[in-house]
C-alpha cells in the first residue's frame, strides 16, 4: 500500500470518528468532479497527517479547530465542528461556552457574540 494511500485510509477513519458517518457519508455522496480531488486532500492531510499524530489528544485538538474558526469566522466549519464535538466528541455545552468566552479575549467580542449565536443554535437542534 502506498504512504498516500494508507495515509487516505487512516484519515477517512479519524474523519468519521470525529464527525460521524453520517456526515462524512453526506459529504463524499456529495462530492463531484470539481470537488472530488479536494475531498481526497483533505482527508489524506487534514485528517490522515494531522489529525492523527501523537502529541495532542482529539479533545485538544478540537479546543484547538473550535478557538481557531471563532478567529478566522469561518462560520459553516464553526458549526460543523461544535456539533462533531457535542455528538461526537464528549463535549458538553459548558466546554463550547468556555471555548467562546476564552476565544473573546484574544478575538474580539464580536466574534464571540456570533460564536455564541451560532453555538446557542446547534446545541437547541441537538436537544
């Protein structure tokens, strides 16, 4: 098995350990050939090279991509990994509050304001 292969297969299996199947089923049913080749690159590194290494565990690294799209307002993957880490990764309402509230000092309160709009909204379709 080639390295990017085998780094493909070990990034779609921490893919759909940190979102779900069913939302990596719906996005690979969704692919085409415009986005097709970007579905691949990221599961091989997003998912197969950094996701998977040793140093941090998955509950840091989702504080991390959390934090991270607050700053950046990138709101759809905000709401994609907020629901990951409440379905998915243990997270409680609570651990998204404090992401935000430590997000707002060194982001800006707006962005915080939004993050938790957005937040506030997942967790009321997730009860």
């Amino acid at each position: 098995m080639t390295d990017e292969k085998a780094r493909y297969e070990q990034g779609m299996t921490k893919r759909r350990k940190v979102l779900g199947d069913a939302w990596v089923d719906r996005s690979l049913k969704n692919k085409n050939p415009l986005t097709a080749e970007f579905q691949e690159l990221i599961t091989r590194y997003a998912w197969g090279e950094i996701w998977t290494r040793p140093h941090y565990d998955e509950r840091t690294r989702r504080v991390l991509v959390i934090g991270t799209l607050i700053a950046l307002g990138s709101w759809d993957e905000f709401q994609l990994h907020v629901r990951a880490a409440l379905t998915e990764g243990g997270f409680t309402a609570d651990d998204i509050k404090e992401i935000i509230l430590q997000q707002a000092i060194y982001v800006g309160v707006p962005a915080a304001n939004h993050a938790f709009k957005e937040a506030a909204a997942i967790i009321a379709e997730l009860k």
